[in-house]
C-alpha cells in the first residue's frame, strides 16, 4: 500500500497527541511513524505521520477538524528530505568484527557500544538507506532494533521551479 | 475594582454571561462547589432523575431553540453517564455544553473515589473538550466552549473541572479574544464553485436537493424554500431536517432511505444532480453506497469540509454555512435566470408525480382491529392542527412519526438520528418544553424506549413541565421484532415485553403525572382530546397498538435503493 508523509503542525498543549492517535484509531487510519517535537515557535509542534492507505483526503480533513491543527501537510516525497535515527544492535564474535565494521563504514553508521559479543551502531539516513543496512546486518544476527520514527522537511523549490517554468514557457 | 470569585463563582458567572437561561443537572461530591453559586445566579437548575436524562434535556432543548444547551455532572459515574447524550449530540450537530466536576489536580490519577479519566472518555464524542488546571482560565475556557459549540459544524463540547481548581480564588476578569489558530469554520462558500453549481442546476432535467439536518442548525429554512422554487427542483428532507420545508409544499417528497417514501427514494435513485445541502450521505439514506443514486452528479454544500467526498464523490464541492451559501445560490440563480431559463422540469414531475400516486405511504386501520400507530399519530396531527413540537424514540414509532406527521416548520420535530438512542424521547421532550414553554410538547415513544429514561417524567412533574408522551405500546421491542420477522425466520429473540409491561397509567400516576389509556381505535381521539386538555402536570397516553405492524416502505440494510420494498409480500 502508498506511503504518505504528513506533517501537522498543532498548537503546543497537553493532550494533544492523544487527540491525534484517538483520532487515527477511530478512523481506522493506519499509522506507520509519528514523531514529535518542538517547532521554531514554542506555542507549535510538529508532528510527522507515516501512514499507509489510500484515504489521504480524509484523513487530512479529519485533522483538520481538531481544534488545536493549524496545519496539515502531505509531503511530495520527490521534494522532501526525510530522516530517520536507527539503533541495532548486531552479535558480533571477535573473529567477525572487522568484517561488521567494514560494512557498518559502508554506510557510515557510527559504533556506539562494543561489547563482549555484539555491537550497538548509530546511523541516521532516509528509510531507505536504513533499510539496506539492516538487511545487510541480518546475516550476523540482530539482537535488538530501535527506530525513531521518520521526521520530514519539504525542499526550498521556489528557484527550480520558477527556472523550469522558465524553460519550458 | 477587582472582583474576587471562587472557581466555581466564576464558572457560573460565565454562564451567564454566555446568556445560559436553564442548565440541566445532578450535582454530586466533585461537582459540590458549582452548586452552591447556582442558588444566587439567574439561571434555572433542572435536576434530572439521571445524568442521561440531564443531557439529552440539553440536547431537546438546543433542539427546539437553536440556543447552547448546558449539562451538569459530577465526576466518575455522573460524567460517564453523560457519554450517550454526547455521542448523540455528536452524531446529530447538537450544540452542547457539558459541564463536569473531576477529583481534585493531587488526587487525579490515583484512582480516587469517584474519579473516571472524563477528558480521555468523552473526547471522541465531543468536538472539543478541557480539563481546567488553573482557576484563572476558567472565564476563557467557558467563552470557547460555547463558541465551539454553537459554530461550524455544531456538536457537544466538555468542560472537566477539577473540585480543588472550583475551590480556588481568582481575581474575575471578562474572557480576552478568542486564540483558537487552528479553528476557522468557512462561512461563505467559493463563488467560482457557486457559478459551476448553478450552471449545473440550470442544465439539469432531473435535479433533486437532499436537505439535511444542517439547514436547520443552520436556521437556512427559508434560504430553502427560496431558493428550491427558484429553480423548480424537487426536495427531500431527510430524518434530521422533516419541516425544514413544509410537507404542504407541492415540491416536497418526503423523507428518503431504508423507511422513507417510494417517490423521494427514487427520484433520488434517477435523479441526474443531487443538490445536498447539510447532509452527510447517512446509509439510512444512501443503502448500499455504491448502487446509490448512480446517475447523478453531486453537489455537496457543507460547513464541515470533512463530509465531503466522505462517502460519496462530490463534482461541485461547496464548504460553507448552509444559510451562507444558500444566500449565494439565489443570488447566483436569480442573475442566471435573466439570461436563460432552467431546463425543462414537467417530464421530471410528471415521473415524481406518478411515483407518488403508486406509492403512497398507506395503513389500515380496522375500526374493530387493534391500534394503528399511524392512526394516532394522524389523529393527534388532526386534534393539535399540526401545532406541537413532536418528540421521538427511535425504532417503529420514530419512522411512523416522521412519515405520517405533516411538518410545517423547522425545530418541530426532534429525535435521536445519527446515535439511535432509544430513551431520547422523553428527556428531550421535557428538555424542549423548558425552552419553548408555549408549546405543544408531544413525545411520541415506544414502550421499549419508554422503559429505559421514564424516571424523567418525576423530574417533569416536580419541575412543573407539562410535556405529554404518547406511549405507543406494542409489547416489544418492535423494530427489532421486524427484522427478526423478516431476516430471522420469525425467532423472537429477546423482543417480547408483553410478561413484563408494567401499568403506564399508574406508573404515570405515580410519578406526579396524568395517566390515560386508549385501547381500541375509537378511543384514540376522545384520549389524545383530554391529553391535550391537561396543562397542570405532564400527561402520559398509553396506546395499546398492534404488536404486528411493521414499517413500510423498507430497504433492507445494505440493500440498493433501487429495490425498495412496500410490503412483506414483496420480500
């Protein structure tokens, strides 16, 4: 099914993500991510949902109708940067360390523990690239997964557009 | 000089300031502080029997007066009891005000006695709802409760306020400008969307305008009835919105869907443009969704952008308050129709016509047989010239209702629609009568319904409300006997009330009200008569009806619209 990437921006008061989970629950929204935080005003957060289904339309409008959405906002994931922070843990027997910290600098995920017999890595990226390395760690064995949920930033495309307008009037 | 209130000073304060009248309540321990204020305000205490029965009087009474209707609870049970009447009020547009008292802020979350999480539970059946933490807030969040309630689409708000946050002191302050960024209902729609419609309407051989419940909480009547003679369309009223025009009016079919009349059911099915206006696409209305109305485009006029395209495609989506945007289409219709004429209607009237005349609404009543309820709703609309507000259960006796009673006007028929609450009726009814004391008040119950919220009358009677419920007793739960007739091979699970009728007039007697009794056909009108010739005390009619009958015309659930059936025969 479509993945879509949205970002609501709610007024910054208690309770207000639960008005959103109870919202996507009742609906019958699927969620696949939501991470919150701070926006670069106080009184705002931003929340950014990874959803799956065809029902963008309604699930927009139904956001809109709480009270404390100010805005809503489904990314063009052609002109979005999306980011992820992933923590895994892989078994790792002395003997196959190197070849572990080969790969892991492949993808430039940082080591952010060694232990006895595995090794903890740090690697923020888009879902994609997170996804291939985890792949990749598969074959020595995960011990644990930790994901942050995506966090979204549409691209400044005033510029490029306007140009390509431009060119092709 | 500054004026120093405690909370729950404030809170009544505020109240009144919001013109509240009648508030509609049970106090208990958390509550305690707001009732001690409520001696010395301008507002009118009605203690109901029931917190369900507190807020579906809210719910009759900003029914019948298009005012904010306002509830009192306490915490826990007092609160949760409330959760009915929210959801309906939810589900019907109903402006609401819930007012509840909560454990005090160092007890919150400690189970404490009485304590029940009211914000987390009554926040998927209210349009907003507050926990007061600060004493100081509580003139501000009264003013935004009652906006969000009575604007945009209308619904039920909650206000939870804590016993200790009611105790505190607070110097009064007059609530600021509203701060809701994220709240800014559209009221007038787009007039490049208003022109298209009109071209559309202009070029239609077979429109049809679907008015709901919207045009009344709109009070967009008249923009109506204008605006459909200017374009000469056929008009179907749905559940919500019977009386929104008059049934007397030659382009009125009735209500449409799984009870409504053959000829506005179908002409919906074959209508080439559906005009709707305030409605929502229900699949009471609708059937089965994608077999409905296959032929037309779609018009949607609506307040909240969320109904359209919910459930059905709209080509000529219109965001806006009906009366609004009602206003814009006439305009819009009267500078279309000096340039060129509508397309021609007699063919599309003339079908509509002969729908009408081979299925009518019908009943029998044998003068030697049992009770119809469509007789007495027929005599009762004979005797009260058609002048009452008329109150509704729900099951049979609602549908009966609403198909044989002629309505006249908006805000004379109220009932539970989107919820189905059996037991509104009688809450509501004592709820509208607060609001609109001239009136005729009439319920009209089933003796199911009658069973769940009849304690209210107590409350009626000692508040001097002089409603009168016509209980049409049929000895079952009889919507639910028709299906299991129909659907269930003639198994009558758990309908049969007959072992366990208790006896309506003295029941009534008991409670402080008049009790009257009509058992067979010729007795109905002589009762309704001295029904409606008491007006000391509330007057309950027991009518011993036909425990057979069976609503008809009827969709089957899921069914397509195109099979309407008028009889069990046809089935």
């Amino acid at each position: 099914m479509d993945q879509h990437v949205i970002s609501v921006i709610v007024e910054n008061k208690p309770g207000v993500l639960a008005r959103v989970s109870s919202l996507f629950a009742r609906r019958g929204f699927n969620i696949h991510s939501l991470a919150v935080g701070p926006t670069e005003d106080p009184k705002l957060s931003r929340m950014t949902v990874v959803v799956d289904g065809p029902a963008m339309e309604q699930i927009v409008k139904q956001l809109y109708k709480l009270v404390h959405t100010v805005k809503v906002t489904e990314h063009d994931r052609d002109n979005t940067v999306e980011r992820e922070v992933m923590l895994l843990r892989v078994n790792a027997e002395p003997k196959r360390r190197s070849e572990i910290f080969d790969a892991a600098a492949l993808f430039e995920a940082r080591a952010v523990d060694v232990g006895a017999s595995s090794i903890a890595f740090e690697l923020t990226g888009d879902p994609r690239r997170l996804a291939d390395f985890l792949e990749l760690m598969r074959t020595y064995g995960i011990v644990s997964l930790v994901k942050s949920g995506r966090i979204a930033i549409a691209k400044d495309t005033k510029g490029t557009t306007r140009k390509r307008r431009l060119k092709t009037a | 000089m500054a004026e120093e209130l405690s909370g729950a000073q404030a809170l009544i304060k505020a109240l009144e300031h919001e013109g509240v009248d009648i508030a509609f309540g049970v106090p208990g321990g958390a509550i305690l502080p707001a009732y001690d204020p409520i001696l010395d305000s301008s507002i009118r205490h009605i203690l109901a029997r029931h917190e369900q029965g507190a807020g579906h009087m809210a719910s009759g009474y900003a029914h019948a007066t298009g005012r904010v209707g306002v509830t009192i609870a306490t915490s826990g049970p007092g609160a949760t009891n409330l959760v009915t009447p929210l959801q309906d009020a939810y589900m019907d547009s109903i402006p609401l005000v819930a007012i509840t008292g909560q454990v005090a802020m160092s007890s919150i979350g400690l189970d404490a006695f009485q304590e029940a999480h009211t914000w987390g539970i009554s926040m998927p059946c209210t349009k907003h709802n507050y926990l007061v933490t600060d004493v100081n807030d509580i003139p501000d969040v009264i003013r935004e409760a009652f906006h969000l309630a009575a604007t945009g689409r209308p619904g039920p708000v909650l206000v939870d306020i804590p016993k200790d946050v009611l105790a505190a002191a607070m110097v009064w302050h007059r609530p600021g400008e509203l701060d809701l960024p994220g709240y800014k209902p559209s009221i007038k729609g787009h007039p490049k969307q208003v022109r298209t419609a009109i071209d559309k309407i202009f070029d239609s051989i077979r429109p049809v305008i679907y008015a709901g419940g919207g045009i009344v909480r709109a009070n967009a009547s008249a923009e109506l009835i204008r605006f459909a003679e200017l374009i000469d369309a056929p008009v179907v009223t749905t559940l919500m919105a019977r009386g929104v025009i008059p049934d007397s009016h030659p382009q009125t079919l009735g209500m449409p869907g799984m009870h409504g009349v053959y000829a506005a059911t179908t002409a919906m099915q074959r209508s080439d443009l559906l005009i709707a206006i305030g409605a929502r696409f229900d699949d009471r209305v609708t059937g089965d969704p994608s077999k409905f109305a296959p032929l037309a485009e779609v018009i949607h006029v609506d307040v909240d952008p969320a109904e359209i395209g919910k459930v059905r495609n709209a080509d000529v989506p219109i965001v806006g308050d009906a009366k609004a945007v009602l206003e814009q289409l006439i305009v819009a219709a009267e500078a279309k129709a000096s340039k060129r004429p509508l397309a021609g209607r007699e063919e599309w009237y003339a079908t509509v016509r002969g729908w009408q005349q081979s299925h009518p609404l019908a009943y029998e009543q044998d003068p030697d047989g049992p009770i119809q309820q469509q007789y007495v709703i027929e005599e009762l609309h004979r005797l009260t010239g058609g002048d009452a507000i008329v109150v509704a259960g729900v099951g049979q006796h609602q549908m009966w209702a609403s198909q044989f009673w002629k309505f006249e006007a908006p805000r004379t028929w109220i009932n539970s629609g989107g919820l189905g609450t059996m037991g509104y009726a009688v809450p509501a009814a004592i709820g509208a009568k607060a609001g609109r004391p001239e009136a005729t008040v009439f319920a009209i119950d089933g003796d199911g319904c009658f069973q769940m919220t009849s304690q209210e009358l107590i409350t009626a009677a000692v508040e001097n409300i002089p409603v009168k419920i016509a209980v049409m007793n049929n000895h079952s739960l009889g919507m639910v006997k028709q299906w299991q007739r129909l659907f269930y091979g003639e198994r009558y699970s758990a309908t049969d009330l007959t072992d366990h009728t208790p006896d309506y007039v003295k029941l009534a007697e008991a409670m402080g009200c008049a009790g009257l009794r009509a058992e067979t056909p010729d007795e109905v009108a002589p009762t309704l008569e001295k029904a409606l010739a008491i007006d000391d005390r509330p007057v309950v009619v027991e009518l011993r009806c036909d425990p057979d009958a069976m609503v008809f015309p009827m969709v089957p659930a899921g069914g397509s619209n195109d099979d309407v059936v008028m009889s069990e025969e046809e089935l």
